[in-house]
C-alpha cells in the first residue's frame, strides 16, 4: 500500500512540476521583453498623441492618466529586467539571501528563468497583461482623438520637451483649463471653486501657471489675479483686492469679455470655515459673473469649500519618476547602448526618492560628466549620506527636511566631510537675485565656502520660473583653525 502511495504521490508531484514549467516557459524572457517594448511604444504613441490634443471629455482624460501610468511602468519593468548589476559588489547589494538547500518551487522557478530573478519576471508578465488590455481597450479612445484640434507641435527630442514642459501632468492640466472654460448656465451668481490639493513641492503652483498661460484661458478672463494668504485676518479683507497680483490682462476690451476674472488663491497655512466665509464674500462682492477661483493649499479641509471635484496631486510614481530622470539624464543618447551607466543611473533614481528637485539637480550633474566611475562616486556618496540619516533618525531626507530639521549630506572629495542642510530648500521669484555658488559645485568638491551660505539648487525653466535654494554649512572645515589656536598659545611662530 504504501509502494502505491509513494509512486501516486510521486506521479502527482512529477505532474505538478510539468505543469508549472510548461505554464512558466509559455513565454521565454526575451519574448515577453520584446512584447512588453512593443506594447509601450503602442502606448507612448497614443499618450503622446493625447498631450498634443485639446480634450475636453474627462473621462477620456481618466482613461488616458491610467494608460500612461502603466506605459511608466512597462519602461520601468523593462530597465529593470535588462540592466542588472555588473560587479560582484553591486550585485550583493541588491542580492536576496537565499537557502543553501532549494525547495522544488524555487527549483522550478530556475529553470524557468535563466536570470533567477523570478519575481522581475513576473511582474513584467503583469505589466504586459495590464498594459495590453488597455490598449486593447483604447482603440475607441485612438478613434476620439482624432476630432480633437491640435494644441502644439512635438520637438523633435522628448528630453527637450520634458525640461521645457510639467512632466505627467498634462492631463490635469486639461481638466484644470476645461474647469475654466466652463459657461455656467445664464443666470447663476455662484462663483465656481476649484480645489487643488497636494503635498509641498509636489507642483500645485506649477501647475496653475501653465494653466493661466494657455492661450484659451487668457482669452476666456479679462484678468488673472494671484493672492496669497497666510491666514485670512480682518486686515488683509479691507485689503484684499488690492493685494492681488495682476499675472494677466487682456487686451481685448472688459465689455466683450463681460469683465470675468480669474482668482488664484495659493494657501501657505490652513484656513478655517469662517475665514474662507469672509473671503468668499469678499471676492462676489468685486469679482463679476462668470469669474471663477482656483485655491492651492497642502491641506485637505480645503476640499469642502470647492464647488466642483477637487484636484489632488500626488507624487509621481516610482516607474513615472524613473522615465522623467532616466530621459533627463541621457538626453538624445540612447540608455540602450550604455547599459552599465543605466544600472548606475536606476540606483541614484531610487536614492532620490521621487524629488523633484534632486532629479534635476543630479540628472543635470550626471549628463555633464558621463562616465561611469563618476557615477559610481555619486551612487556611493548618496548611499553614504542616506544610510547615516536612517541610522541617526530613522527618515529620508526630503522627509527630514519637511519638519526643518538640520541634516547631513555627504561629499564627494572626502567620507570626513558633511554639508549640512539647515533650511528646506525654497522659492526665488526669477526676478529676485540668487546665489552663484550651486549645489553640484559644493558637492563635487570644486568650491569650498567657509560658514554658513547659500547655494542654488535648481533653477527652473518653466513657469513659475522658481529658483530653490538651500542653507548650509560644510562640516570639517574647523579643525585646522583650531589646531593653529593651541599653536598660537604655545608661542610657537613656526605654526
């Protein structure tokens, strides 16, 4: 009997196996990779056909975001797959610890998969399924399409477009400007809100910007005004209007335009019910029919004053974040034929942490000095820097400097030397003089302040123009001058 079980159970298990490989080697690797690369220049093309298109049906422009967030993340499953670490160091830094003695899943799996790394592999195969099906499901959307008009031209290089436009927020864009170009039915005094809610430096201002350039809603308002509040006291009601910053003004006379104007509120703390009360009063009794307001803030409470959905903006993706810096950094060159310099560049990506700040800062950096053992330099430091702010608090610095708390980061000529960031980076007008000493120069070790300064960042080249800068101060600059302090006291002069 038990000769029988062994050999039924035996016969079972050898089935089992069968199954799984056969299920498993129904796509090899390289054929669900060239499948996978099929599928997301299918969709970058109708995404890229969308961005240039006036849409004004939102919930095209829903299906549209989620069609581009899975082609991000088919790019980001294919770069992950194909370039792995080259070293035996790199290798065991991302290494997983594995059993000495393989059970019979994980022994399918290798045989399924040369590269052993089965989990990559099947996420590629979910990204494929997923990307697949919405194509499928556009071919109505590509046909739509087609009767919207044409807003602009493409350059002809995607780097060039991304540093001269919002990267993944076209869309909301559109939903922003469609908001705007609404006619409220004739006879209806209600000024229409607009909520847009969103973690700091997450591109609310940006946003808003681009919007109040588009040439249709520039022609829809007789005047854009800004106004940003703190709080709203009784002080700054009496002053409200004249507070305002006029961004816009048409040319076109007020009477054709029925005088309309447009409010931008951009919210820098929170602001209770009764003072939004008193500012929405304020704004009906000036503000002519048909004029609308847009208010910014991080906070969610905000919400409930919109009389339209709110607007939230998050953080880009980690695969979405990954596609912004990877073109950024390689420009027109091809990621492909430098597959070591793109293992470094996905590594640096995940130190960054989705900033937006850091992914021009080092992209830029990056580019400018392509080759690889200055690459290395920088993955290293930034390991360095971030494994002594987990150790010391637990947090990552964008976290950290969130809550303005002074942090260190590494340099690059010498482990003994810290910057220490003592303020969040933020925003100069581009009006408003900056620092010349830069961020990547202080880094790099080619300058060296003494004291506390100020460095620039990032300077961005799309409106609103922001220049984010930083306070800092580098670490172990001091010991010398204390050593010639203990000499001087010793009168010795050869000191």
């Amino acid at each position: 009997m038990e000769v029988i079980l062994s050999a039924v159970l035996g016969d079972l298990t050898s089935r089992s196996i069968n199954f799984i490989i056969n299920k498993c080697s129904k796509m090899p690797a390289h054929t669900m990779e060239e499948s996978l690369q099929r599928a997301v220049i299918r969709a970058q093309v109708i995404v890229g056909e969308a961005m240039g298109r006036q849409i004004t049906n939102q919930a095209m422009l829903l299906r549209l975001v989620m069609l581009r967030d899975a082609m991000h993340r088919g790019y980001y499953m294919l770069d992950t797959f194909r370039f792995q670490p080259y070293d035996e160091e790199e290798a065991k830094d991302q290494a997983v610890s594995r059993s000495s003695s393989l059970s019979i899943v994980n022994f399918v799996k290798h045989l399924c998969f040369s590269s052993g790394d089965a989990l990559t592999s099947k996420e590629m195969q979910d990204a494929l399924d997923n990307l697949s099906s919405m194509i499928l499901d556009a071919n109505e959307l590509v046909l739509f399409l087609t009767r919207y008009p044409c807003l602009y031209s493409q350059p002809y290089s995607m780097h060039l477009q991304l540093a001269n436009c919002m990267f993944g927020r076209q869309m909301e864009a559109q939903l922003v400007i469609n908001f705007l170009l609404h006619t409220q039915p004739h006879g209806a005094e209600e000024l229409e809100v607009l909520p847009i809610v969103g973690p700091r430096y997450v591109g609310k201002s940006t946003l808003v910007a681009h919007v109040c350039k588009d040439e249709r809603v520039c022609a829809h308002f007789s005047k854009i005004l800004f106004f940003h509040i703190r709080g709203f006291t009784d002080d700054e009601l009496a002053t409200f209007r004249d507070e305002c910053e006029l961004k816009h003004q048409n040319c076109v006379s007020e009477s054709n335009l029925e005088g309309r104007m447009l409010l931008v509120i951009e919210l820098i703390g929170d602001l209770s019910e009764d003072a939004w009360s008193r500012l929405y009063s304020a704004s009906r009794r000036y503000a002519p029919r048909g004029s609308k307001i847009i208010v910014t803030s991080q906070f969610d409470n905000i919400v409930k004053f919109g009389t339209t959905r709110a607007l939230t903006l998050k953080y880009l993706s980690h695969e979405a974040y990954w596609y912004f810096f990877k073109t950024l950094t390689f420009g027109s060159m091809d990621p492909e034929m430098h597959p070591r310099l793109t293992h470094l560049a996905m590594e640096i990506a995940k130190m960054l942490r989705r900033c937006h700040i850091g992914a021009n800062t080092f992209a830029y950096l990056l580019r400018d000095n392509f080759d690889v053992h200055f690459w290395c330099k920088i993955l290293a430091m930034l390991r360095r820097s971030y494994q002594k702010l987990v150790s010391q608090f637990g947090e990552h610095l964008s976290d950290l400097q969130n809550q303005n708390i002074p942090v260190l980061f590494g340099r690059m000529p010498t482990s003994s030397e810290d910057i220490v960031l003592y303020r969040r980076s933020y925003e100069h007008p581009s009006g408003e003089k900056v620092p010349k000493i830069k961020f990547q120069d202080v880094i790099c070790g080619s300058v060296k302040p003494h004291g506390r300064f100020e460095v620039l960042a990032w300077r961005s080249g799309i409106p609103p123009y922001y220049s984010y800068v930083y306070t800092c101060e580098i670490l172990g600059l001091k010991p010398r001058a204390v050593k010639r302090k203990r000499c001087m006291k010793k009168g010795d002069r050869s000191c």
